[in-house]
C-alpha cells in the first residue's frame, strides 16, 4: 500500500511507514512465521531475532530484518519477511487497525563469514563445510552416536551447544539455555547464525588501536548427520571510535580486531564501501558532499563535515536550553581475504549524534500600533518542532485555548522545512500588563511563555517572550474643585491609567472610612470621584488670613497602588468669610477658631494668645485652637454708636522675647442697641435640665511623671519609686482609643489606698466629684494641658499633682 514501502538492503530488508499515514499513532510490530502466526515484537526479541525498529528525521518509522531473522522464509539465496501493523489512536491499542506487509529479497552470494553490526544487536553468520559421506557407509552408527550424546537429537541437522570464551573461563551454554539468555541461534542448509544483543552478559570491551570494541569470542558446535563440529563464531562491532573537531565527524574503524583476527594470516582488502542509510555512494557522491574515505594500513577513515547532506539537523534540550543535535547514519562494508576463513564481510552501521550545540532564537517585534496588535514572531524552529500550549498569568492553555484569552498563533512555514511561531494579542486582552509611565504613554507588556513538543522524542522545552510596547493613548485624570460656604470640593475624572491609583489627603490614604471618621463626602461612581471637606478640617490648609477672609486649600494627591509613587496632585482653593472662624452669642458669649498658617510652621499653636495674655486656648488641635470668653473679659474693647454696640479682641502670638506680634487674628462681635422683635411667648414649665449618665467601658491610662513638664514618665523597671514625705507626685490620666474631638476626660473620683487594692481600706479622697479634697492638708493641683507633638487631643487628657503623706492611724503609721 502506500502507507508503507519496502528496501532490499543487501543481507537487510527495510520496511517504511510513512509518517503522513501513521503520524500521531500508536505502533505495534508483529512479525508472521510461516504458519501465520503473528509475534508481536519487543526489545528483547529484536536483538535476539534480528529485528530492529527506529525512526528517521521525517518521523516514518523504520523495521529492518536480517535475512537470517528468526521468522524469514530463506530458500537457497532468497528471503521473505511478512510483518503486522496495529496503529491505534490510543495508547491501549483499542480499536487498533491491523496492516499486513511481505517483502521478499534476494541476496547472494554469501561469503564464508559474514559479521553485522546492527543498532541493537551484532550477528555472525558462517558457512558450513563438512566432508560429503557415501550414505551407504553411515549404516547403525547413528543410533549409537546419539546414545552418546543425547543432547544432540534435535534434529539431523542442528546446533548443540555454543562456548563463551572469557579471559577467566570458559562457558558453554546448551543451546535452550542460551536461547533463555537472550542470544539467537540458528542454522540453515549451509550457514550457522550466532545472534547477540549488544548488552548481552558475554559481551567484552576490547581495544584496537585505541578504539573499543563489543566483543565476543564464541565456538559452535553443530551436528551434521554422525559428526559434532565446531566453528569460530567470534563477532566484534565497534563502540566507539567517532570524533567531533572542526565542524567535521571523523569515524575511525580499525581493520583487523583480535576476536575476527585470531589464527589468521596473509590479510588482503578486496572491498571497501561506505554510504548514508544503508545506501551505498559512489565517488562521485562522496566527493559532491564532501566525505572523505581514506583506507590506510591498519584502518579505514570516513570524514563527514557537520550539516552535510545525508544527514540531518534534529532539535535539542539541554538543561532546559533549545538546541540541535546532527545525526547522520553512516554505513561501512569491509571485504578482506586471509588464510582462515577466506573472505569475510564485515557490515557496520553507525548512527552518529552530535554533541549539544545551542542555537539562539530570534524574537521580532511586529506590533501594530494602529490596529492595537502585539505581534511577535518567534524562530527559527526545525521542522521537527511543534507548539502545543502557552503559559500566561500562571494558567497553561493550548493552542485552541488561548484564542478565547485572544491569543492567535500562526505558523510559518519555509521552502526548507524550517518555520517560525507568530503570536498575536490585542492590547486589551486581560494578560496584557498596562502601565502609565509619563506624560501621554501607556507601556504595554506581554508575557508568555510557548510550549513545545519535539517529534517524535516527545521532548518538551518552553521559551519565555517578553514584550513592551510604549503608546501614546494615557488619559489621565483631571479635576474641577468649588467651594461652597462651609466646603472645599473636587471631582476628578477618571481616565484610563488610574484604575490602581490610590486617592491620598495630606499623605494619608483617603479610604471610605477614614472619610466617615474626618466628616468628609467621599463618593466614586466608575467614572467620577467626589470628595467635599468642611473648612475647619484635619487635613485642610490655611494659607493666610485679610480682612477679605481666610484662603484655604484642599490637596489630593493619587498614587500608584504598587509603588506608592505620585502620580497627580490636584488641589482647590478658596477665600472663607472670616465669620467662619467666630460665633457672637447673645448672651455675651465669643466662641473664636484661629487657624495655624501654613507659613508660621514654628508657631506652638497652643500659645496663642488674646489681648490679655492670660486668656488662652480651651481647645487645642493640630491645625486649630478655640477660645471661649465673655465680652467683658480678656481685655475686649467696645464701641458705641447711634443702633449697635461693637466688641473688638486679637488673637496674638507672639515670638518669645519679643511684643511684636507675628500672628494676629481680629475678632468683631456687633450687638444692636435698640432692637424691637415680636415672638410668640407661651408659659411653660420646662423640666430642669439633667444629664442622664451612662455606663461603658473606657481605655485608660494612669501614668507618673518625673516633674510638672510631664514629659518624662517612669518606666515600668523604675519602679518602686523613692520620694520624700510632701514631695510632690505628678499623675496623667489619658483617655485611649479614641480621635473624636468632642469627647472630654473628666475625672470624678481618686483615692488612694495603702495596698494595690482598689478597695482596700483605710482609703484617703484625692478628687471628690472632680474637685480637690477640701479636707487635705496639701490640696491636689490641677495642670493645664495644651496641644504639643505627644499630644493631639487636650481634652482628653487630665493632669494633677498630688503630695506624697503617710497613712497613720491615732500616731501609728500604718505603712511606709
């Protein structure tokens, strides 16, 4: 059929499946006897029954028989070989088809010995010659021959038993025994066959002229009618011998090998040939390809550049590395006369394989920019080559996979076989990295990693592809910003670069709940992003203050969410009326808010001042600090005139050593003199007003000061701490957990006991419902405390100072 085609060798048959038909197959191999029975073929019986089975470079599987195989039909100079087929898409073989092939082939004639040297095994075959005997004189003595040696009664004509010879011994083997171990043995009309597989127990390495041999050194012995005779069945193939320098393959084969060469003399070369796969070449062809054969004295010499033709470049793998390997199948017959055998014909058949050489890839970047196509092209590839998955973002898919993640691959095929693997990816595709870089570009990357398989070793190796693109298509986001009465606003649009952008306020990642916590509008849509701050807020700046008002600014900056890295900065500024600062209350009552400026960072906000610099702040932030007084204190000064009455006071600070003021901020509070208002008045009795206690737990902690700076604590190893009687003690109660500016500490009770029991007696009252205990001797003192970089939040914090006393009891002291 055309599925299959047949060679006759010389003394070999080889059989073709091609690759078109049987690519992507599973094969089995059977070979038919004469009965029709079908053994199917392993490794063990193909040395043993000289069978061998490979596949060349186009991916067609080869069998090659010896025309002495154990299943050839051989008559006179002319041999069969029929083989089965199963090709199965599965590796179970099920639903396997079954094809048939018989090839006959003619050879002769043959020489007194003959020696091959196969893939997987070495054969000899030699010529019997016995003596003709007149039938008539054989008479009874056959019987009696075969009482004397009854192993020999197989047959009129066959093989008895076979001697190893091994430097240390001797070892025969009958002939099922060494059948058993894997040599094949045969015999025909005229020949006796000794098969051996190459890594049979009886195989020796010798050295010839530095090249080393598998050898075995082995007598026959064979029945032939009354007679037991022996032959000389050495064989010896060589195992090395093969050099690689100068982009050239030298094969080197000694002639004559001790095991052939033994008790021979007068050695003549008759016949000399060499050929590529099994082919012989003429000198012409040798010399069109540049091989060199050169016979010398003690050895024949075949050279072959590296890439010449006949042989052929296959892909590598080499610790993960893609590379080529050469191979080239090389076939030498060597012809020689001696005094021994007569001639002998020597058939070597050497695969050859070079070493690993790397071979660079070449990646071009074709990427369309206006069809928004990454286009990589990746080669050159051997044909031998195939890509079979890609790798991205940690998930391998095939070929056919990856069009749904938007992955088309093309390959590109050569006049030469060679090809190449085109890769094409939208820029949008979800694997595609994207990231703003500057200005107006976006830098695209695709990273994947190919797959691929090698035909038919099945070998696999993966290269990575790494591409970058720069485009300019970045939008960036930009913003608008208002104000209101009591807000600083902007909103920003989102453009295309900014998805992972982290929105910061004063270096402080803005999230929804930090919002809630500050009372800011924060609001994202996809699209827009809103955010509005009340003038008096953390993270607003005051830039300076006039008569026309307070310029304030809001400054939001967007980040990149990996490197933290600024990315934009937007900001609005407004001018607040100054009354935002100030509440006049009718009852006489100013409430002033002065701000720190941005320009004064070294001005101690808690040192503000009014007129009377005995008036200071009752609340202190960091950005802010509140006054509380009555109009008619705090060296407040009136006007008056014909329908209001006018209260004037400055918030100062003033520079230490110094009584020019670098901060002031005026108040003016207006009251109409003759004010006439109709209300609706109805008699009522209102509840008086109450405060309703609640119950919780509260974070605190108590703390002991070395002095009334309060800024250095005792540390926990300090304790116990020494002090004299009357000495003072200076204690800080501070409310934790907590950022929320309308809460105040207030403290209600303290006591001190004599043990570290809270309710231990006897107990002395320090505070009593917030007030020094009027019956002390040394009342507690109270300690104003301002804002300062330990100290955001004053009012929750209370500080007091305590002297140190003794309990007593009558005149005893109770503990020290």
């Amino acid at each position: 059929t055309g599925s299959m085609s047949s060679e006759c060798l010389g003394n070999l048959l080889r059989i073709t499946l091609s690759a078109e038909y049987f690519e992507d197959k599973y094969l089995t191999f059977s070979v038919v006897d004469r009965f029709g029975t079908a053994w199917e073929i392993d490794e063990a019986m193909a040395s043993q029954c000289g069978y061998t089975v490979t596949y060349n470079f186009w991916g067609n599987a080869e069998f090659r028989a010896s025309a002495l195989s154990c299943h050839s039909q051989a008559e006179k100079d002319v041999f069969t070989v029929t083989i089965q087929i199963k090709a199965s898409h599965t590796s179970d073989m099920k639903n396997a088809a079954t094809h048939l092939k018989t090839a006959t082939c003619h050879y002769g004639p043959w020489s007194p010995r003959e020696l091959v040297c196969e893939k997987n095994y070495m054969e000899v075959s030699v010529r019997k010659e016995v003596p003709q005997i007149v039938p008539d004189f054989i008479q009874d003595e056959l019987e009696d021959w075969a009482l004397a040696f009854p192993e020999a009664k197989a047959g009129e004509s066959s093989i008895w038993q076979i001697v190893f010879h091994q430097p240390e011994k001797k070892k025969a083997l009958l002939v099922s025994d060494a059948w058993r171990a894997g040599y094949g043995l045969n015999t025909t009309e005229s020949r006796i066959l000794l098969r051996i597989p190459h890594s049979a127990a009886q195989v020796q390495l010798v050295k010839a002229q530095g090249i080393t041999f598998s050898a075995v050194r082995s007598s026959t012995f064979y029945k032939q009618r009354w007679m037991i005779l022996m032959v000389d069945t050495a064989v010896a193939c060589p195992v090395d011998g093969v050099d690689y320098a100068n982009k050239t393959i030298t094969w080197t084969v000694p002639k004559y090998v001790q095991p052939l060469s033994a008790g021979a003399t007068g050695f003549k070369d008759v016949f000399i040939e060499a050929g590529v796969d099994l082919h012989k070449l003429s000198a012409e062809e040798m010399v069109s390809r540049k091989y060199s054969l050169s016979n010398d004295l003690d050895s024949i010499t075949i050279k072959i550049p590296i890439g010449a033709e006949g042989g052929y470049y296959k892909t590598s793998v080499s610790s993960g590395q893609h590379g080529t390997k050469y191979y080239i199948s090389l076939f030498l017959e060597h012809q020689w006369e001696d005094t021994k055998w007569g001639l002998t014909k020597h058939t070597i058949i050497k695969e050859v394989e070079t070493p690993f050489e790397h071979v660079e890839l070449t990646m071009t970047n074709n990427t369309n920019l206006s069809t928004r196509l990454m286009n990589v092209t990746l080669g050159v590839f051997l044909p031998d080559v195939e890509l079979v998955s890609l790798t991205f973002e940690g998930a391998t898919v095939t070929v056919l996979e990856a069009i749904q993640h938007g992955y088309q691959t093309r390959e590109n095929r050569y006049a030469n076989g060679s090809q190449t693997y085109t890769i094409q990816v939208p820029f949008d595709a979800e694997s595609i990295k994207k990231e703003y870089t500057r200005d107006d570009i976006r830098t695209y990357t695709l990273n994947v990693t190919l797959d691929f398989i090698i035909h038919p070793t099945r070998e696999t190796f993966a290269i990575p592809v790494t591409t970058v693109s720069a485009v300019k298509d970045a939008v960036l986001p930009n913003a608008r910003g208002f104000c209101d009465e009591k807000n600083l606003c902007l909103t920003i649009a989102r453009g295309n670069v900014d998805q992972k952008w982290l929105l910061f306020i004063s270096n402080q990642h803005l999230t929804p709940e930090a919002a809630q916590k500050h009372g800011y509008s924060l609001s994202d849509n996809g699209t827009h992003l809103a955010i509005c701050a009340p003038f008096l807020s953390p993270h607003v700046d005051y830039e300076d203050i006039h008569s026309s008002g307070i310029m304030a600014s809001l400054h939001l900056t967007l980040k990149d969410g990996v490197t933290l890295a600024n990315r934009r900065d937007f900001s609005i500024s407004c001018r607040f009326s100054p009354s935002q600062l100030m509440r006049c209350l009718p009852n006489g009552t100013v409430v002033i808010t002065a701000v720190k400026l941005v320009g004064f960072a070294d001005v101690d906000i808690s040192q503000l001042v009014l007129r009377d610099r005995q008036c200071k702040p009752t609340l202190v932030t960091e950005k802010t600090a509140t006054f509380k007084f009555n109009v008619n204190t705090c060296g407040t000064s009136r006007k008056f005139n014909s329908t209001t009455m006018t209260y004037e006071n400055d918030v100062l600070y003033f520079r230490p050593g110094s009584d020019m003021p670098v901060y002031q901020l005026k108040c003016i509070c207006w009251y109409a003199i003759k004010q006439t208002v109709d209300v609706q008045y109805e008699s009522k009795n209102n509840p008086a007003p109450s405060i309703k206690p609640g119950f919780g737990s509260l974070a605190l902690s108590l703390k002991l000061f070395k002095d009334k700076t309060f800024s250095n604590p005792y540390k926990e190893s300090e304790y116990p701490v020494v002090k004299y009687l009357r000495e003072a003690l200076y204690f800080e109660v501070e409310l934790l957990q907590s950022e929320d500016v309308r809460l105040e500490l207030n403290l209600k009770d303290c006591w001190a006991t004599n043990s570290q029991s809270s309710a231990s007696h006897p107990q002395w009252p320090i505070l009593r419902n917030g007030c020094e205990n009027s019956e002390d001797s040394y009342r507690t003192i109270f300690h104003q405390v301002n804002f300062s970089p330990r100290v955001k939040f004053p009012q929750h914090l209370k500080r007091f100072e305590v002297r140190l006393f003794n309990f007593i009891q009558s005149t005893t002291l109770l503990q020290e």
